[in-house]
C-alpha cells in the first residue's frame, strides 16, 4: 500500500510538472486560486455583442524586434515537410522561408522549435526525478513501480526528444521569433501559439526580455485573432486572463474582468473538456457575484460569441494539452 501511496503521488506530480510546461498560467492559478485574483471589474465595452470586449487587435510597429524579417508584403507559399521530419532537417528546408517572412514556413519552424524547447525542460525534470528512483532502488517494488510511472508520463517528450536530436539551445532561442514572424504575417496557428504559451523563460526574464517585450505588445491582439478564428485553446486563454489578469508564467496580461471571464465561461462549457469544465462551473458563482446585475447578460453574450465563432467546433482537452505545439495547423 505504501508503494502505491508513493507511485500516485509521483504520478500526480509529475502530471503538475507537465502542467506548468505546457502551459504555465494553470499552476500559476489553479480553480481554487482563481476567485482569490478577481479585483473590482472594470468597465466593459458595449453589452449585447458577441466578442465586443475583446481586446483590440494592435497595428504592426514602424520597426520589428531583431531578427523579425518584415512580412508586411505578400510572401508566396511554401511546400512544408512531411510531419514528424526530424526538426533538424525542417531547419535545413524552412529556415530561409521562415526568415522572409513566409507565414507558413515561419509558423512551422516556431511551432517544430517550440516543442524542442519544451522537450529540453521536461528531460531536465525527468532526470531529476529519475535520480530519486535511484535514492529509493531501481530494482526494488517501489523503484519499479516509479520508473514505469515516470516513464508513462514522460513517453511524448522521449518522443520529441528523438525529433529534437541535434537540435541546439541556439536553435530554440529563435522560436518565439519565428512565431511572432509568422504570426504577423497572418498564421492562425502561429498566433494561437504565441498567445497561449510562448517558448520564453520564465526564470531568465532578462534573457528573455525581447520576447516578453513582444508577448506584452502582441498576444492579446493575437488572443482576439485566435478565437475569432474559433479556437478553443485561445477562448480557454482569454477565460484564464479575464480571470486574473495573468498569462503564460504568471506574466501581466492586462486587467482582471470578472464581466468578460463569464462571458468566456459560458462559451467554453459545451466546448471544453469535462475536468476543465468542472472548473469553470466552480467559479461561475463567484464572479457572477461581482457582477450580479450582469449575469444573465454575460451569459447571453457567451452564447452569442460561441455561436459566431465556435460553431461545429470539437470539445478540446484544454486541461492536459493547452500549451502544446501544433505545427500540423501551420500549413492552413
């Protein structure tokens, strides 16, 4: 009993480690740290029309980060490797594209970069936790009980890593860049990405500042871009920020709106996964409870907003996989 005991609580933290590198905000604030942010609502916009608080969409700068390529002109398409081509090889193709500004071809290489860079932390977590299986005895009950857990949690990064082989820390530096270049240049999916959980530090803020920078200036156009384009990890998103004022890493995202958060929510319940809507439902009371002259009217526009946006749209499991890269999406 005391092995099982052991393995459940490994398993469940390494399920919170996954979390917190797929997407950062969900350990920042978990359901039952949300209701603890919420401040006084701040005025919304219009009543009564669907996405109308949304936050405004910002115009491109006069001059782009280092390293961005302007991609304000037309760039012709790309044709993009087969996917699961070893990362180092969608370098080799795609770097040039993707450095012109190609939307596609830039898209592709953030989001294929952005996995490696996430593949990098997760081993150094694996590793960790595999040098405590050591502590306890690889051969023992226990010891074996752990490895199969770890490895069962760790099996899509040993995945990635393999796709990520010979792929350097230089190499994933650029990932955010290429994201933001490809977004820019009009990727949903590149925008999607970059607004839910950008490749940058979050413990060297200063390294990163450039891509902070950019985040701050760019993902809430990006987020109003993504869920009208009906994406369910953006809505998610926008929930969570609405909510506390945070993005990815615990970073300001803007003001916390109690209004817009039960909008959001309410848009989110069909389309969400049954532990996030768990969630959601625990915390509808409490902001309703900021705004209980509003209540019906948020729900009501998040009826409205799903239906413009989100019709025939999938239930996604944003609660396990909301932070993952999708560069399969990158060659709409």
């Amino acid at each position: 009993m005391a092995a099982m005991r052991l393995v459940a609580i490994v398993i469940l933290a390494v399920a919170l480690v996954l979390a917190y590198l797929w997407w950062r905000p969900e350990t920042e604030a978990g359901p039952g740290e949300v209701a603890k942010r919420i401040e006084k609502p701040r005025e919304s916009g219009a009543p009564g029309t669907a996405g109308a608080n949304l936050p405004a969409t910002r115009a491109l700068p006069a001059a782009l980060p280092t390293g961005i390529q302007d991609s304000r002109a037309p760039a012709s398409a790309v044709l993009l490797p087969p996917l699961n081509t070893k990362v180092r090889d969608v370098i080799t193709q795609l770097r040039a594209d993707a450095e012109r500004g190609v939307p596609q071809a830039a898209c592709r290489l953030g989001g294929e970069l952005t996995r490696c860079w996430q593949a990098t932390q997760r081993l150094a977590i694996r590793q960790k936790m595999a040098a405590q299986i050591e502590t306890v005895g690889p051969t023992t009950e226990q010891g074996k009980a752990l490895s199969n857990a770890v490895n069962t949690q760790f099996s899509s990064t040993l995945n990635d890593a393999a796709l990520c082989e010979g792929v350097t820390d230089d190499d994933t530096r650029d990932a955010w860049r290429f994201l933001l270049s490809g977004a820019m240049a009009g990727s949903k999916a590149a925008m999607a990405q970059f607004a839910v959980n950008p490749p940058l530090s979050t413990e060297d803020v200063i390294g990163s500042l450039d891509g902070w920078n950019a985040y701050r200036e760019y993902a809430p156009g990006f987020l109003r871009r993504s869920i009208e384009a009906g994406n369910v990890r953006a809505l998610y998103m926008g929930y969570f920020s609405a909510v506390t004022g945070l993005g990815p890493g615990g970073q300001a995202f803007g003001a916390r709106d109690p209004y817009q958060a039960l909008v959001y929510a309410q848009a989110l319940l069909p389309l969400a996964d049954l532990q996030t809507v768990s969630q959601i439902q625990a915390q509808i009371p409490k902001l309703q409870a900021y705004v209980p002259d509003r209540a019906q009217e948020a729900a009501r526009e998040g009826e409205a907003l799903r239906a413009k946006y989100f019709a025939g749209a999938e239930q996604t499991n944003v609660s396990a996989k909301l932070g993952v890269p999708r560069p399969e999406d990158c060659a709409q």
